[in-house]
C-alpha cells in the first residue's frame, strides 16, 4: 500500500489506481461496523437474506455456475434472444478478417456501448431496423448504438464501416446522434448533451493518445495492438497473457477523467473519486476540492466507468485471442443501480431520517423542472452529494462480501465462480428483479442520482 502523507502524488497515484478502490471502500465498511456512518443505517441481520436470495437466483436461472455469463455491456446487445455481436463475428470471419481485426471491433463498438450505458426515461422508445422490434431503457440504447455502428455512423471511412476511429466521432453532430436515436418532440430523454460529448473527447483522446490507439487510424480497438507489443505481455500457447495494471490507464484515459473535471465536489484529474466523512473522522461533506491536498486518506475511489469497460472488453479478448488477464481479482462489483438498489430493497441499508427527508425535497423540487422525468417519489440525490459516495462504497463493500459468502453456500471457488459471473447472474439481477417489484410502474432505483453536467458514472 502507497504511504500516507497529506496531499502528495503518491496519495494521488494511489486514488488514481485499481487497488485503491476496494481499499477506500472497505474503509466506509469497516465505518459501518462501529456505527460511524452518516447517511445510512446497516442492519445486519439482512445480510444472510441478500446471500440466500442471490443463491436462490443463480439455481433458479443456471443449472451449473459455468453457464453464467461474464459481467459486460456484450449482454445488452443479447436483448429478445438474438445474439447480435455472435452473429456480426460470423459476418467478419465469412469476410476472411482475422481474430484481431474481429476483436479490435468488438472493442471498438463495446467502448461506445459503455460511454453511451445512459438510462433512459420509460417513454423513450427505438425501433429496431432490421427486425422493426421495439426497444426501451439500456437494451434500445444498446441496439441503437449496433444499428448506428452498422451503418458507419462512428467511422470515417464508408469502406470500412464497422470501425469506430477519431475522425468519425469528432465528426459525429449532436443532431445526427438524436436523429440515430430516433428523437423526436415527444421521444427523447434528458442526459444526452453530455453523452455526446462524452463521445467528441474521446475522439480527441484517440487522436492525442496515439501510443495506445495507434499512428495513422485512432480506435479503441487499437488498443489491442498496445497490450500485444507491450513488454510485461506473455506470449502463451493458449495466447497472450496481460496484465490487468497494463490496461488499466489506457481505459483511464476514455471518459472518466474527464467526466470530472466540471463536477461539483468531484476531484478533477483523479476521476471517479469522492470526498466521505464517514472516513474522515469528522461531520464535514469535505465537498471542497481543496481538502483533496489537504487529506487524501479521505477520500474513496470507484472508478466505475473505467471498470464497467474493462469488464466489458476483457469478454472478446478472452473468447477470440485466447487472452488471460492477470489481476482480474483487483476488479470490484459496480456501484450501479442495481447492486446499489439490491442492499437498500433487501432492508439491509435504510437511509438516515434526516437524509431521507432531504431526498424526498429533492425529488420534488426536481419534478418542477421542465423536461424531468416522471418517475415514482425517490430520495434524489446529486452525483456529489455525500449520501451518495457512502452509498455507493457500501454497495461495493458489502457486495464483495456477499459474493464471497454465496461462493461459500454453493461450495465454489472463484475460478469456478467468478466475480463477473456472480454480479451477472446473481446480485445484478436480484437488484433488478427486486426493483420491478418495490416500483412497478418505472423499476428505478430506491434513491435516484440527479443527471446533471458529467455525471456518466
């Protein structure tokens, strides 16, 4: 572990890292377990219902652990039982493109797919092309990305359309994406402007970063070609062996800290990284980004964008070229809707009064604003509200814990079980189902986190 000492760049290194996510979280867990937190109370005696549930899940849906699906943004494109990536892998091979140029491809649209991973307001609906099917939420903005990657909408070559590369999306209009997601005055969503942008700075990191996205034409995809020649990469017989520390700040650099830069409380150049008074050891928000040189051991890193690619396109690497990738265990579950919204619906976490009543306002508030998203009454919260950080430390904890303890009731390892899996087909899905049932006209989350400038976590 990187010593402490107030404000340093090693302080900073280290909330820049993998490792200091799940040190930072357990933090606030281990906060929680002498009552010391500030927004939330934990009662323990749920937490053998959240193990037992998950369990119930997995034996429900899967009749072994293997066939549990990895963690991805892959799964969406799997909406209505049509395996769409699987079925462009068989086009490019028909067209004689070797196992590299399908993975780089893959990469390419599963990066757009994560930095477009918005959730839409109910009413928004896309129309399939090919099939004229009807899509909402996650799962029409994931076929909607594939018809405009289709298409070529990301590439700027019409040869060579199925590419996303930098020129086509700095080229990418705000008016064409809204049309390519089928806007229109009575289906749109809030939260796309910054999508958009999300979409330009990462052409511009393409275009800067050639190192890892490559010389002439700048891709996500590219970035293979980075890993493959870099020299901690291990040619085995089943294929390259790669280092989980050596694609880490590659991913750093598509969105995340950027995203920060303009947060209100956020840590501009650390990312997803946020300020907790329940490791503090003091009542302050610590909402200044000036505490950040003062006292950094206070501060708790997530890095969820970053990770969500990562568990992402480790899927084609690991399925096409045969690739395993060393420190994979470094990852940690995601503080999203569902695994966050799992801990509050099961009962185990329950907003402090105070806090809850602060949420409810405002919800209200909020729903006076013109163009907000009619939802069922929720707590809401900005991204930056310190509510919010020791939520989402929690869930990462907590959930770190159960996956160990349900790996423990069905007698797994984590090579037999792993993380990935166990998010997939266990608390991801618990989290989902359980909020179809506490909220069954929107399935939102139990506290909502305000859209605001940035906030892509």
């Amino acid at each position: 572990m990187v010593p402490y000492s107030n404000g340093t760049s090693a302080d900073k290194s280290f909330l820049l890292s993998l490792n200091s996510v799940r040190e930072r979280c357990f933090k606030v867990q281990e906060a929680a377990s002498r009552n010391r937190l500030k927004h939330f109370d934990v009662d323990p005696t749920k937490l053998e219902e959240m193990i037992q549930f998950v369990v119930l899940i997995i034996k429900r849906d899967y009749d072994t652990p293997s066939e549990i699906p990895p963690y991805s943004r892959w799964r969406h494109f799997d909406v209505g039982g049509r395996p769409r990536l699987n079925n462009l892998l068989q086009t490019w091979a028909s067209l004689g493109q070797d196992a590299l140029e399908q993975t780089r491809k893959l990469i390419d649209i599963l990066v757009i797919a994560c930095l477009m991973d918005i959730k839409p307001c109910q009413t928004w609906t896309y129309t399939e092309k090919s099939t004229g099917r009807i899509f909402k939420r996650k799962d029409g903005i994931a076929v909607a990305i594939l018809d405009m990657f289709v298409n070529g909408v990301f590439s700027s070559d019409p040869a060579q359309p199925h590419r996303v590369d930098s020129e086509g999306l700095r080229g990418l209009t705000f008016e064409a994406l809204s049309d390519c997601l089928q806007f229109s005055d009575s289906n749109s969503f809030v939260g796309i402007q910054e999508r958009h942008a999300a979409l330009l700075h990462l052409g511009h990191v393409l275009q800067n970063c050639t190192d890892y996205f490559g010389e002439a034409i700048h891709r996500p995809g590219n970035l293979m070609d980075y890993l493959l020649r870099h020299p901690t990469t291990i040619k085995t017989k089943k294929g390259p062996l790669i280092s989980i520390e050596t694609l880490w700040p590659v991913v750093l650099e598509m969105g995340e800290l950027w995203a920060a830069e303009e947060n209100v409380g956020g840590t501009p150049g650390l990312g997803d990284v946020w300020p907790c008074a329940a490791i503090a050891g003091s009542t302050s928000s610590l909402s200044s980004t000036d505490d950040l040189n003062k006292n950094t051991i206070t501060y708790v890193a997530f890095h969820k964008l970053t990770q969500w690619i990562i568990y992402s396109i480790i899927e084609p690497m690991e399925k096409l070229l045969g690739a395993t990738i060393e420190g994979t265990d470094l990852l940690t579950p995601l503080p999203d809707y569902c695994n966050g919204g799992f801990l509050i619906d099961t009962g185990f976490l329950t907003l402090k009064p105070e806090d809850h009543e602060r949420g409810i306002k405002n919800y209200h508030a909020n729903s006076l604003l013109p163009y907000q998203p009619k939802i069922e009454v929720a707590p809401m919260f900005e991204m930056s509200d310190p509510v919010v950080t020791e939520w989402r430390a929690l869930t990462v904890a907590y959930l770190d814990i159960v996956a160990e303890r349900v790996r423990q009731s069905l007698r797994l390892t984590k090579k037999q079980l792993s993380l990935s899996q166990l998010i997939q087909g266990g608390t991801w899905s618990a989290g989902r189902e359980l909020a179809e049932i506490s909220r069954p006209n929107t399935h939102e989350p139990p506290i909502v986190i305000k859209t605001d400038k940035r906030v892509i976590y």
